[in-house]
C-alpha cells in the first residue's frame, strides 16, 4: 500500500464520522483547498502579456480620454 492511499483511507474514516449536519462546511473548505492548490500548481510564476490582443485595432483619442474620464472622474482636469 502506498502512502498516498493509507492517508486516503485515514482521511475518508475521518469524514465518515463527521456528523451530516457538518457536512455542507467541510465541503466547501475542502472544495476551496482543493480549488487553491490547483490553480496555485497552474501558476507559473510570471504574469503573462496582453501585447497584441487587439492586433493593429486604432483607438481614437476621445473614446479613450472619455473611458479615463468615466473610470477615474477625481482626476478629470
């Protein structure tokens, strides 16, 4: 038996003797530890680039001075 399943075994003896009104609590912190160690083994440490996303698109002065105008409004002159 490897390791790995004698803690699997440990671990589901465990929650067999967690009462089920307990139950929907351990799910979701097993399911956020779950959830977090995946996506921190996806990460790969460097942030990537978004150069190039809009290929040669032309962006008018205007609409870009009125989007900052919209989402920063304190530092309208």
């Amino acid at each position: 038996m490897t390791p790995l399943s004698a803690y699997r075994k440990k671990l589901l003896k465990e929650i067999e003797e967690i009462p089920d009104e307990v139950m929907p609590t351990m799910y979701r912190i097993i399911h956020l530890l779950k959830t977090g160690w995946a996506s921190r083994k996806k990460r790969s440490g460097q942030r990537g680039s978004l150069q190039g996303i809009w290929k040669g698109s032309q962006i008018d002065d205007a609409l870009l001075r009125e989007a900052r105008e919209s989402l920063f409004p304190y530092e309208a002159p």
